[in-house]
C-alpha cells in the first residue's frame, strides 16, 4: 500500500505499513541490566555512524537504519535440526543479539523519528525466532526480508534443486504471516518521500519488481530504495572482500573480479536493466541496504549514495537525516 501521510496520522494507519515504523510505538520491554560494557553509558555499546541526505524538505526527520540481526533462538520441543543450528549459530552471532536489538530500540525511541531494517533480522526460521519478531514489532514488522528469512534450516535443509524464486515460494505463505507486508515489493510515503522496500535477497530482481518500481516513479516523489543485498560498486565489493577475507581482491587499486552475487548482477538480463534504469533516475535519492556486516558508503548515480550499515548483531546501526 502506497499513501502519503505524515507522523500524527501514521499511529493509525500502522496496520497497513510495510517499510517504516514510527519510534513512539515501539514497545517498551523490562530486561535486566545488558552485561556488555556495562559500565559504560546507557547506549555506548552502540556503533552508531550518520548521514544526510539532502532533499529540501520543508519537515526534516530522521531514521535508524539496522540489518542483519540474525537472531538464533529455537524452543525445546523444536526438531534436532533447530537445536543443532541454536548451538552452532549463537556461537557465529555472539549470543548477544537480542541484547544489541533492544538497545537499537530504545535509542531510537529516543533520538528519531523512524525506524527501518533491511533483513536478516531472524537467522533462520523457527518459532522461537519469529516470536521474537512479535516480541519486539508486533505484526506490524517494518522492513525487507534478507537470505536468511528464507531459509528453513540453512545448510541442513535438503538441497535447492528449484530456482531462486521457487525456493523462495516455499517459504512465502509461513513468512507472509509474520511479516505483514508484501515481501516482495511494497512501498510506504512518509513526509513526502516514497519508501520502496524489494527483495532482492539473492542478488537479483524479477521482472515484476521492475515494473511495480516504475509505476512508483510516476508518482513524482524522491525514492529512498530499502532492501537486503547491495548493489554492488567495486569500492562496496571490494570493502565486502577484505572484511570477508578474499585475499586476492584486497590490494587497492587492483582490478575487480565479480563473484557471487556481484556477478549475478551484472550477467542477469533483468537485474542488469533495473540496475542502469536507476542509475539514470533522478527521483532516486539513496539506497538502504545490509547484509555485508560491514558500514560503508559509496556513490551509486549522480542524485543517490548507497548506504550499507553493518550487523546489528555488532550493535551497529545508523541515523540518517533527511533535510
């Protein structure tokens, strides 16, 4: 649903959102005193970076930007394969991720207007895990889905033998009920700027998506594009290689070899469309995305930079002004 509202009516209308959620409704949750830092200030084990983003707006405000959360939770009376992952997965994340999300919040409640995730916000999918969703957002979850929404027991799961979007399918009625918007593309304005959250997961889009983001064109407003997987620059993906430790690709200044999801991007016929389309579209202001666990910024056409912030199970997160 697309309607433009602004932050006095939008408590009533929360139950159509899709990308945005005010910070006055998120709720409050009593937990005992976080352990980490914590002698610290009330929100110093955050990793907060900033940014704005000019667009002479009458109203300013501002956003929290989180990604990549990978809660690990399973109840007892879940299968072997939920407590196997619980185990092996909560060592990956640090155990803590819950602990960085709350206090995510509760700046945010504090200090912005709004707040958005860009996916990943459960690490695979079990009941514990999306009744974490509903602890902290309700059914009123703001955001786009990231890889790991879609994965039932990640590498213990039976082997894809479907395409990317059929194994998504399998995966979208069970998600559709804990995330309340359309998660394949849906689209939110706020104070006059069209939120547009895509799934684009797996690097690429679809052919439906193009044309749902060109009808949101015409519209007129400035775009701020939401979802999971960058699209990638060679300073993002080179920045993305030394984090994750390709050695072969971290010498400065030395060509870029596209792998994974870098080279579905520029080979996919679709995708590769979508991409030079937005290059050339002046509506589009900046691009919000996650999954690299790492911050960085890069310019991605003449009127938008990307922004990639990295995992909130780090405690990192990012304000963004829009002036």
């Amino acid at each position: 649903m697309s309607n433009q509202i602004n932050r006095r009516n939008f408590m009533r209308r929360l139950a159509a959102v899709g990308v945005l959620l005010p910070t006055a409704s998120l709720p409050v949750i009593a937990e005992d005193k976080p352990s980490a830092f914590s002698k610290r200030g009330s929100f110093e084990r955050l990793s907060l970076s900033y940014a704005t983003i000019n667009i002479g707006l009458e109203k300013p405000f501002s956003i929290m930007h989180i990604s990549d959360t990978h809660f690990t939770e399973a109840y007892p009376n879940e299968n072997e394969k939920k407590q196997t992952l619980k185990t092996s997965r909560t060592l990956t994340f640090g155990g803590r991720q819950e602990e960085a999300l709350r206090d995510s919040l509760e700046w945010a409640k504090i200090h912005v207007d709004y707040i958005i995730h860009t996916g990943d916000l459960i690490d695979w999918q079990s009941e514990a895990n999306f009744d974490l969703v509903k602890k902290y957002f309700g059914t009123n979850i703001f955001g786009t889905m990231g890889n790991h929404e879609f994965s039932p027991d990640m590498w213990l799961s039976e082997p894809k033998e479907d395409s990317t979007e059929g194994y998504k399918e399998r995966s979208h009625d069970a998600l559709s009920k804990v995330f309340s918007f359309d998660i394949s593309f849906h689209a939110q304005v706020i104070n006059g700027i069209n939120f547009i959250g895509l799934d684009d997961v797996y690097g690429t889009v679809t052919r439906r998506q193009t044309e749902l983001f060109k009808k949101e064109i015409k519209r007129g407003l400035p775009v701020i594009l939401c979802m999971h997987v960058p699209f990638y620059t060679d300073d993002i993906w080179r920045a993305s290689q030394r984090f994750w430790g390709n050695r072969k690709q971290q010498i400065l200044g030395a060509k870029i070899k596209p792998t994974g999801d870098y080279l579905k991007q520029q080979t996919d016929p679709t995708t590769r469309e979508f991409i030079n389309f937005l290059k050339h579209e002046p509506l589009l202001k900046g691009i919000l995305t996650g999954h690299e666990h790492i911050t960085v910024q890069d310019k991605f056409s003449k009127t938008a930079t990307q922004y990639v912030v990295g995992g909130n199970f780090f405690f990192c997160a990012q304000e963004i002004m829009f002036i």
